[in-house]
C-alpha cells in the first residue's frame, strides 16, 4: 500500500502519518513538508521537501512515484502572524484571500490532476482532503471569515466536481470532503476559548476518526461531505 500525505508537518498531518504507519504497518508513506521536517521518523516513511501550492514541485513528486493507493492533503490555513479571519467586510484584505485561497484551495487541484494518473493504478484508489465544517454555504449562519469559508467552499466545489470527474475515469475510487472538528493544533489556537472542552479534538483521536472514514469509503460515498463521525454534512 501506497499512501502519499501532503501537509505532514501540520498537527493533523503529523498525526495522519503516525496513525496510518500503526494502522497498516505494511504500508509505505510518502509524506510532504514545507518548511522543516518533523523530528519523527520511521523506516516505511519518505519524507519530500515540496511546496505543494508550486505545481511543479507537485509535478516532479508524482514523477518520482509509480504507484499510488490513498492522497490525503492535509495542506491548510488560517491565520498568519499578523492576519486573521475577518470578522466584517472592512476587514477583507486582497492579498490575504489570494493567500488564503493559495493554501487552502488550490493544493488539492494541483494534486488531484497530477496524481490521478497514479491512483487509476490502485484497485480501491481514495483522494481525500481535509476542509471545513465553515465551507458549507447552507450551513453558514454566523458570517464573517470571509477567505477562509470561501476557500473551503471553493475547495468542496471542486471536489465534488473531481468525484464526478472520477465516475467516469476512476470508478473504483472514492474523493472525500473531510471536516475533522475543532481540533488543538497551532491553527486553531487562537479561537479555542469558546469551544467546549469536549469539543476540542487531539490530533491523534482526529486521526484516527479520519483515517478510519477514508478507510470505510467506498466508490457510492465518492463526492461525500464528512464530518469526523462520520455524518453527512450539507454543501
């Protein structure tokens, strides 16, 4: 089994890794950071020096692999050290939403049309990224953060466009939308403080709900929209 993992130096990134080298100890990972790399290794894990928002960085990591059976990008933002999601229209900033729309969107194009070839090779082939609960359009009942909903709704647009895409040249694949609830990493800290503790998710148990959806899917829930528990969420 051949899993590749993009954003693997983030929290959830990180945790994906360790929970699908415990989960499948025959598997080989090839893994993605952007800056530096984890201090954490193991003998059936690759690590890639690769910005996956440059789509020749993501050219040439295809390129160095024959084989692929899972994707899942896990390459986001939300804030950076001096910008944060608006809370009104006065606060939007042009640059930021292109950066916002850089990291958050683009990555999971660049990705699916130069390592869908690969995974047409795997006989249960899956392509899923994380998103977000605020990229659903009918769920949205709060407002603001405006880059950050638009691209996670810009991201599910394509998604569910590529799983229909698939239909036709990967049938027995599966593309996955994956919400993984608020979880205690560098990109949520900031807005921790009104959520519930029980509502406020380790890496490793976001992990291993995650992993365990993508495991279950099948090509009928290719297109679907999943919260961590594994319920439907609207687009």
């Amino acid at each position: 089994m051949e899993i590749v993992i993009a954003g693997a130096a983030g929290g959830i990134g990180l945790a994906m890794v360790q929970e699908v080298i415990e989960r499948f100890p025959h598997a080989n990972v090839h893994a993605t950071y952007h800056k530096q790399p984890p201090n954490w290794q193991h003998p059936n894990l690759i690590w890639y020096h690769t910005d996956i928002t440059q789509e020749e960085q993501v050219m040439a990591l295809g390129e160095q692999l024959e084989h692929v059976d899972w994707l899942i990008n896990c390459v986001g933002m939300l804030h950076t050290e001096d910008k944060g999601p608006e809370k009104n229209l006065n606060a939007l900033d042009a640059a930021f939403f292109q950066h916002v729309i850089t990291v958050n969107t683009l990555p999971s194009l660049l990705l699916a049309k130069h390592f869908t070839p690969l995974l047409k090779r795997s006989v249960a082939p899956r392509f899923a990224t994380i998103s977000a609960r605020v990229g659903s359009i009918s769920d949205n009942r709060l407002g603001g953060w405006y880059s950050y909903r638009a691209s996670k709704a810009a991201l599910n647009m394509f998604l569910k466009t590529l799983s229909i895409e698939w239909q036709r040249r990967v049938r027995h694949g599966a593309v996955l939308a994956l919400h993984p609830g608020t979880t205690d990493t560098p990109l949520s800290a900031p807005f921790q403080a009104n959520v519930r503790p029980e509502k406020l998710f380790t890496p490793e148990r976001v992990a291993r709900d995650l992993v365990g959806l993508i495991e279950q899917a099948s090509p009928e829930d290719s297109g679907a929209f999943w919260a961590y528990d594994g319920s439907v969420l609207p687009w």
